[in-house]
C-alpha cells in the first residue's frame, strides 16, 4: 500500500530527470501495485546500519495478522546514496554508532523526505547523549536546521492511525535496562513536512524491542509491535 502523494511526486521527480531508468522502471512497478508495503532498511557508509535484524520479519507478521495490507515479505535494503529509495515511501534507518552522511547520501535524504518520503529512525542505545543520537541530530540540523526536530503531542494522530496509545509512545523495556540513559522517554520527536511527519525519531529502541523470532509472540502478555502497526499505517495513507 502506498500514498498516492508519493507517486505523484515520484512522478514529478522523473518527468525533471532526476531519477535513472531504473527507479523510473522501479515507480511505475510501485504504482501497479499500490495495496503493497515493503519494509525498506536504509544503508548508510558510516555507523552500523545493520542493527535488529529479525525486528522486519516481525513486524510485517503483524501487519499481516491485524491489518488487511498487502506486504512484501522480505525486507528491502537500499544504500542511502541510491536513487532507489525513490521506489520505497516507507524507510527505516537505525544504529549505534556515527551517523555521518556522504554528500550523496545527505542529498538524497532531503530530497525523498521533502518529496513525500518517510524515514523511521530508532536509536538502538537510548540515550539522548549517546553517539548515534549526538550525530544523527546534527545530521537532521545540517539538513534541515537547527529547530526542525521537535517533539510530537501525545495527542497526535499516529498514535490513533490503527490502535489506540493514549499516553504516547509506548515504554520499551530496554529502556531501563542501564544500556542507554537509564530513562523512560515520554515522547518522539519528527521533521514535519506540510504538517505531515516526514521523519519520526525514536530514542527508545523499538528496534530492538522488536528484534525477536515472530513465532515467541505468543508469550508476550500484550503485543508489543502494535505501534509499528501505527507507523507504517501512518506513513502510508497520512
């Protein structure tokens, strides 16, 4: 499933050449097939990009057991510097070490998230002063300034797009467990694009939180993945 605000930027991409043959050919498989998701995991030259990676395989289960969405089921990785992220609307970027962009890699950034993109990005350290946090914040400055990540109300709509959090982003366990800063963070932050989140910004480390085998979800007292749920609905259809 994708937005119709995306492709249409897409195609507005491709009609001033910006975009190779490839990811022209890569957008117009994309929109004969718009009741798709496919999970897309951003590689990027520096840190460890690579992080949770069973945490995609569980959550697209979940799609598929709440949700009527149509999913790939493998996760898709693309290099940041690639003009493929293009073809993906949804993108998940993670870590914790040294976020530092090549040019190509901060060019792109900013042109799929001011084109209707969406990026997920999850510190794997939960810590607010950790590195991956310290420089993935300067990243998003250098970007698009100093004040354009900010937290998100408790009451903003992603946290209604399928199920319903009350009280904002869900604790994770990992939270508290002397990894990070040994806080509970009450709110997520995001990069807002014509009043729409175009990157969410989590210092929690769902993706860890997540990071299990799909099938010891029956142990859990409550699902855990259900504001993934959230996420990838919202990026989808907002």
């Amino acid at each position: 499933m994708t937005r119709a605000t995306f492709l249409k930027h897409i195609s507005l991409l491709t009609a001033g050449s910006l975009l190779s043959p490839l990811a022209n050919l890569q957008a117009s498989q994309l929109e004969k097939r718009k009741s798709d998701f496919v999970f897309t995991r951003l590689q990027y030259g520096s840190g460890n990009w690579d992080t949770d990676q069973r945490m995609p395989s569980n959550l697209l289960n979940s799609l598929i057991e709440y949700t009527t969405v149509e999913i790939g089921t493998a996760e898709k990785i693309v290099p940041l510097q690639s003009k493929e992220i293009f073809a993906s609307p949804f993108t998940y970027l993670s870590g914790h070490k040294l976020v530092q962009f090549s040019t190509k890699e901060r060019d792109n950034f900013e042109r799929y998230v001011q084109n209707g993109g969406f990026v997920f990005v999850d510190d794997c350290n939960h810590d607010v002063d950790g590195l991956f946090a310290k420089s993935f914040e300067l990243q998003i400055a250098a970007i698009f300034g100093k004040n354009a990540l900010k937290k998100i109300p408790n009451a903003h709509k992603i946290y209604n797009s399928f199920f319903r959090f009350p009280d904002g982003p869900p604790v994770c366990t990992g939270e508290l467990n002397g990894w990070g800063d040994d806080l509970v963070h009450d709110y997520l932050k995001a990069v807002e694009i014509d009043g729409r989140i175009a990157v969410l910004y989590s210092n929690k480390d769902y993706g860890c939180e997540w990071d299990y085998d799909y099938r010891n979800k029956r142990w859990l007292a409550e699902d855990n993945t259900k504001f993934g749920v959230n996420i990838v609905l919202y990026a989808m259809t907002a």
